[in-house]
C-alpha cells in the first residue's frame, strides 16, 4: 500500500509539474506577444509622430521663381487690425516664432507642420524663401519680398504659392504684408493685409470679378478672416505676457532700411506701395 500511495503521489506530482510547465510557457508566449504588440505600437506612434515634425521636399516639387504680380485691382483683399499693449520691440520678439506655433489648427483649414529652408540665406530677409509644410500632406512656397524696420515701425511683406493643398485650388498665389507701428511707449498696432490672386481658368476665378466676390464672401471673409484674428490674437496675448522693460533702442536683430517718417506717414507710404505691386517684382527677383 505504501509503495502503491508513493506512486500515485509521484504521478500526481509529475503531471502537475507537467500542467505548471505548460502554463508558464503559454504565460511566457502571452507576455512575449504583448510585449512585442506593445514595442510595435509605440514604433508606430513615434514614427508617426516625426513624421508629422519632418518637413522636406516631395519627390515631385520644384523650386520655381515666384508668379508676376499683377495688379491689386486683380486681387482679392482683406485686413485685420489689433493693437497690443507693449512697445514694438516687445511685439517683435513675441512673434518671432516657428509657424507651427503661430497658426492654430481649425476644422476649416490645414494647419502648419514644418518648414524647410530653401535658401542658404535665413527666411525673413528680402529674396529668402521657404517651404511650408501643412498637416494635410500638403505643401506651399513662400519668399519674402520685404522687410523694413526703424526704430517705430516694421514692415514684412510676402508671398506664397505652389499650393499642393485641395483647399487652395481657385488660388494662385497669395501676399501677405504686415505693418508693425508703435503708437506710443507702451502700445504697438499691427495691420495685416492679405491678398490673392485667383486662377483665372478654375472656379470661381473664370468668373471675374463676380468670382472674386464670391470668394471674399464665402472664403477670405469667413474662413480666412478666422484663421487671421486668431494669429493676431496669438501674438497679442504672447506680447502681453512678456515683460516690457526692454529698452527701446536695443539693437535691431533683422536688417533694415530706415525711413526718417513717422508711423502715420509710413503707413500710407506702405499702402501706396502695395497698390504699386506690379513694380515689385522685378526689384524683388
């Protein structure tokens, strides 16, 4: 009998040893598989994630010059305003700033993703352009056509095309001008002035100026409008959170023509000149 029960317990003991073998395989195979799931996730999410922060060229992009522009009468316009409580210097250092971190993303319109320079020289000097990347996938080129600065002013005109961008499709190309004036020691009042210029054979363009109306009304008025207060509400509340006791006369950071006018008188300078745009473009070539 005691040989009998000593068998019978080394039996029971063999399969249950058996039986816990076997679950710490298919426990160590569980683990291994989630282990691997979980690392496959996480190279995906990463890989995703720069992805979305690389802005390069596509295969198919080519650098080209900027379109000829033609006059403002052709162009569709809008303008907005806001005035911010901190001198000029301030507002300037507050704004320099990747575009990703200006533009706000919208359920409307693609927002930005990255920029690539084109140009050996840095994009914010006359004739420096770059590439803009947006979080559709697509992408659009931009050369700065101007950039003066004094001591109470500051002006930044620009223009973008090469639109990949289903949303862009009526659109040619795009200027964007930017005046900066100090209205006194403690406030700065910044206009934005942004134009386009439509495809003259694609909807609503091949419609004249009944199709630029359409495209103010239902677009630049609308979509467009809101993305513009938003960077410039942007910059008013990253300005009014910085300090403003930087002085004044600090050396100027960007290269600048100095007009000896005053802010009102260089600001109608400014729209005299936006109005002459034909006559940019061989100067800004």
């Amino acid at each position: 009998m005691c040989a009998s029960e000593t068998c019978v317990r080394c039996q029971l003991a063999s399969g249950k040893a058996r039986i816990l073998g076997r679950l710490s395989s298919e426990l160590a195979k569980m683990l291994t598989a989630k282990n691997l799931l979980f690392a496959g996730l996480v190279a995906i999410l990463l890989s995703a994630s720069a992805s979305a922060q690389t802005c390069t060229p596509p295969p198919n992009f080519v650098d080209t010059p900027h379109p000829a522009i033609v006059p403002v009468q052709q162009l569709v316009t809008h303008t907005e305003e806001i005035t911010i409580a901190r001198p000029l210097i301030v507002v300037l250092n507050a704004v320099d700033k990747p575009l990703k971190d200006t533009f706000k993303k919208t359920d409307a319109l693609p927002t930005v993703s990255g920029e690539y320079q084109l140009t050996q020289t840095a994009f914010g000097t006359p004739g420096s352009r770059r590439l803009t990347c947006l979080s559709d996938g697509s992408t659009l080129e931009e050369e700065v056509l101007q950039s003066d600065r004094d001591m109470r002013s500051h002006r930044f005109r620009y223009i973008v095309w090469n639109y990949t961008t289903r949303k862009a499709r009526p659109i040619e190309y795009g200027i964007g001008d930017f005046y900066y004036s100090q209205l006194d020691a403690g406030s700065t009042h910044i206009t934005w002035i942004y134009s386009f210029k439509l495809k003259e054979h694609t909807f609503p363009g091949n419609f004249g100026s009944l199709g630029r109306w359409l495209f103010r009304r239902y677009f630049l008025e609308r979509e467009y409008a809101d993305l513009m207060r938003g960077v410039l509400n942007g910059y008013k509340t990253d300005a009014e959170q910085q300090v403003s006791d930087t002085p004044l006369r600090e050396p100027l950071k960007v290269k600048a023509h100095v007009y000896p006018v005053s802010p009102p008188v260089a600001y109608r300078s400014a729209r005299r000149q936006l109005r002459r745009a034909p006559t940019d473009n061989a100067r800004n070539r």
